[in-house]
C-alpha cells in the first residue's frame, strides 16, 4: 500500500525539524564551552589585574616610608549604602534622597558613584542610613549571595551568567567577573551595571543593635552616618 504523501510530507517536516534541533543543540553546546573559556580566562584578568594594583599600593608605601613621607591613596569612588532605619520621622527630603538611590526598603543596600552631588546628598540621609568603602570581597560576596537582576522590569535571581548577558551583554558585560569589575572600578558604564542590579535585601544583623546605637552617628558610638572601611564588617554580619 501506497504511503498518502501528507504523511510523507509531515514526516519529512517532522525530520526536518529535528535535525534542525539537534544542530541547535549542538551548536548551543559548543557556545557554551567557548564562553566558560572565555569567561574564565577574562576573570584570570582581571584577578592578575587586582593583584598588580594591591602589590602598587604595597610598594608605594614601602617606598614612601623609606623616603620618609607618607603615601596618601586615591580617594575612593565607591560606597556601599545601607538603610537601618524606617520612614517615620523622615523629611520628604531626605526620603526623596533614599529614593533616588533605590533604599526604598529598611535593610536595602545599593552602590553608589562617590562625587561632590552623592557626598551632599549622603550627608543629608545620614540619620536613617550608614555606607563606607567596600571591598572586591564584600561587592563580590553581595552579587554571589544576594544578587538579582532587573529584566523587563522583574526581579531575577542571577543564577547564570545568561542573565547578566541579557541585561547587559550590550556594554559587554557578560559575565559575573565582567559585572564585579565594572562595579569596583566605577567603569564607564557603572550606571547601567548599576541599575542592573536590584537592591540588596539583607538580613537584620547578627546580634541586633538597640534603638539607642541606631539614632547616634557612628562615631558616637552608633550605627548611622559614614564608617569608612568598617561597612565591610557590618555588612558580613547582615549576609
């Protein structure tokens, strides 16, 4: 019996498309490998690039006190905020402020560009938020830990680097060490990266702080304002 040639038809499309699944597949597979390659080694650059920059800083010091002077670092141009406090009592201001920079929620945290603007509207929020200098490790440890991403306008868990591909592949940010980078650097499209990137919703820090530490500054003994490099600490303890 005579096979109708609908069925042939059908089977020849259904071949068709399987073939074109399987080299699909096939050719995914092969990308994939290519970008781990890629990305593995372009996180080796810039590891040997963090290295040379901390080894820098170590002979300048070495150098300075030699010459018997004191070797003053670049200013910082990072800062990592974080809000302790809720919106009772807060000045529309400064509430405006906390919007702007995304601390919408009690224990947000976000980056922030450090330039004459930000440093004025820091001080104006100081009472309800505190920020410092973080660290490679701290940026790095947020982003693994507690990072999402914003894709059409939902919040992603950035499990892949697909995710950070797709929401910045276009300013060739394509991976996560492309993304720690850009942030730690300030590079030229630190905004972008940065609204990338949700909000960080940390927990209550381990061993709590009474509401007392929480109205005095920092250098009073409480918990708002600027603490420098002392941010990474206290953001390990809300990790």
């Amino acid at each position: 019996m005579k096979t109708p040639e609908s069925v042939l038809k059908k089977e020849a499309t259904q071949a068709k498309i399987q073939k074109a699944q399987a080299e699909a597949t096939t050719a995914a597979t092969a990308q994939g490998v290519a970008d781990r390659e890629a990305f593995a080694k372009q996180a080796q650059t810039y590891q040997d690039e963090y290295a040379a920059a901390e080894k820098a800083a170590v002979d300048n010091r070495r150098a300075a006190k030699v010459a018997g002077g004191f070797y003053v670092p670049a200013e910082p141009k990072l800062a990592l905020i974080v809000r302790i406090r809720g919106t009772i009592g807060v000045s529309p201001k400064a509430k405006k402020v906390m919007q702007l920079f995304r601390l919408r929620q009690l224990h947000n945290a976000t980056f922030v560009k450090l330039n004459e603007a930000t440093i004025r509207m820091l001080r104006l929020i100081e009472p309800y938020v505190t920020y410092g200098y973080p660290t490679r490790a701290t940026v790095e440890k947020l982003i693994y830990k507690r990072g999402f991403g914003k894709l059409h306008k939902q919040r992603i868990a950035i499990a892949d680097n697909t995710v950070i591909q797709e929401g910045l592949g276009q300013y060739n940010i394509r991976c996560t060490a492309d993304l720690v980078h850009e942030i730690i650097t300030v590079g030229p499209h630190f905004k972008q990266a940065n609204n990338f990137l949700w909000p960080f919703k940390l927990s209550s820090p381990r061993g709590g702080f009474s509401s007392k530490t929480k109205l005095l500054h920092f250098l009073e003994g409480g918990e708002a304002g600027a603490r420098g490099d002392e941010i990474n600490k206290f953001v390990k303890k809300m990790l």
